[in-house]
C-alpha cells in the first residue's frame, strides 16, 4: 500500500505549504526528508505528483485529483485517534438516556448538542419509557441516565441533578359527562370516582399516589396516546402544561377548575443516575452541562 498516515500528512503538507522547505517547517522536519518521502511515494505510485522545474513543488494534475481523498484520509484519521485517546480517557461506546415521556419537552436535548460537538464519535441513544420503566432501566444497566420528575420518596442507589421544572395540570374533555352532570365546579376528591388515563409502567403495582388518583385508570406509555383518549371523553389526566395550553386555547381541553385547590402540580425534573455504576465521560459531562442550567437556587448545593 502507497499511502501511509505519514506520507499522507507529508503529501496535504506540500500541497498547503507550496514548497519542500515549507512542509518540512510544518512537519518539524528537514526538507531532504520530505522531499524523499514525496520521492517514494511517486515511485511506488509511479506519478508524479509534483513539478520540480520550478523553485516551488507545484502540484500535477495527478496529485490536485489525490487531494480531496488524502484529505478525507487524513480526517478519518484524526478522528480515530481523537476516539481512540476519549476511549482511553474513559469515553463509553454508547449513551443512552431513559426519557419520561411528559418530559420530552424539557430542555434536556440541549447539552447533547455539545457532546456532539466534544465527543463526535459517541453514539447517543434516547428512550421514551414511563418514569418507572426509565428508573429500572438504571438498575437494569439499561441506561446510564434518566431524565424523569423528582421522585416522591428516595433511594440510596441514585443520584441526581436537579436542572427544570414542568407544571401538570389535569384536563378533561369539555364534553365529559362528568362536567355537565355536576351542578357545581368539580372538587379535587371528585377525581377519584372519574376514570383516569396515565403514562405509567406495565407494571401495575408501581405506582406514585401523586400521579395515579383515580380508582379506575387506564394506562398508556406515552403522552400523546393519553391525549388522544382524554379528548375522546374517556376520561381526565395530569399532562404537561406545555403541551395542553393550544389544546386548552382552542377548546378541544379543558382544564379542570377545581372549587376547593389550584389546578396545578409543579415539579421539579432531575437527570438520575445509578451511584453503583461508574459514568463515562459522555455522561459526565452531560451531567455537568445540566447542572449549568439548573436554578439559581439549586446550584449552591
């Protein structure tokens, strides 16, 4: 094989400096050097890649025509010694982040722009499972990150950074029964005897009693699914205000006005991570990028 990294960085090297001499300061090199690395490689190619006629190393039309190959080459290289050096300093092959689906609106997307940026070659995956699918995820090794609301009661094995906030607020169709049935504003304990619908986990027994009111309550794993149902009249839900606000506006929701409490649950939306499994590189670094972005009142802590 002609071409080497050497001779290749030595070829692009002549071309941008214009001359042997210039490349060799490039390179660190003396120009015999270079001169008889370019000598070698047209032997073996048997081309000439450049005139000599000249007091400069003017470039043929057979090396103008090597050019864009040798500097696809050259890239392609950096970029697998720059992998390779990340991997060494502890990069991990692949980053998956575990994702509530009411959370996909929040700005957790923005760090990643930056680790794309700083570590080209990790491979980003991103889940959207229900927030008690996205925790076992952690303990399963499924996932090294999860970005899920703050959890109601904690556990030894997690970490977290706190970097948002989201507020729920429970809507119902304008043409549920249980609107016009009522002579009055619906209380907050009326939800209870109304069917719900939920992001949660398949597993019925994993339940957080800030989420799930109802005493019958259908299940989805996603958000959108639960919107689609509770504008069919099949019932209420907690969903992000972020995402019912138009729907709201438009009068396709409504959003409960309760008589007795605010219509609104803020909470506080956290990147969890597993305490027992050592981070790579990517994560950490994307959980520094979200602790930038946390509140003020949060980052002296």
């Amino acid at each position: 094989m002609a071409f080497s990294s050497d001779n290749v960085k030595i070829f692009l090297a002549v071309l941008d400096g214009g001359s042997f001499s210039a490349a060799a300061r490039m390179l660190g090199r003396v120009p015999s050097a270079v001169s008889m690395a370019i000598s070698q490689l047209e032997a073996e190619l048997d081309l000439v890649l450049f005139d000599r006629t000249a007091r400069d190393a003017r470039p043929t039309d057979m090396a103008r025509a090597l050019e864009p190959d040798a500097r696809l080459l050259a890239s392609t290289l950096r970029q697998l010694d720059a992998h390779a050096l990340a991997m060494h300093q502890g990069l991990e092959r692949k980053l998956t982040l575990a994702v509530a689906p009411e959370l996909l609106s929040v700005p957790w997307a923005k760090p990643l722009a930056v680790l794309a940026e700083e570590f080209p070659s990790l491979e980003v995956e991103v889940l959207s499972t229900p927030q008690a699918d996205a925790m076992r995820m952690l303990y399963e090794d499924c996932a090294q990150l999860a970005v899920v609301f703050e959890r109601h009661a904690g556990n030894d094995r997690e970490a977290f950074q706190e970097f948002s906030s989201e507020m729920l607020v429970a809507v119902i169709s304008p043409q549920h029964p249980a609107l016009k049935a009522k002579k009055r504003k619906l209380r907050y304990e009326d939800l209870y005897d109304i069917r719900q619908i939920a992001v949660a986990s398949r597993d019925a027994s994993v339940s957080d009693p800030r989420f799930f009111l109802a005493r019958q309550i259908w299940r989805t794993d996603n958000h959108l699914a639960t919107l689609s149902l509770v504008r069919e009249g099949l019932g209420w839900a907690y969903l992000p205000h972020s995402l019912v606000q138009a729907q709201i506006d438009s009068g396709a929701l409504a959003a409960i006005d309760f008589d007795n409490i605010s219509n609104q649950l803020r909470l506080w939306v956290d990147v969890v991570w597993n305490k027992d499994k050592p981070l790579g590189l990517g994560a950490q670094r994307f959980i520094a990028l979200m602790r930038e972005m946390a509140p003020s009142r949060r980052k002296g802590k």
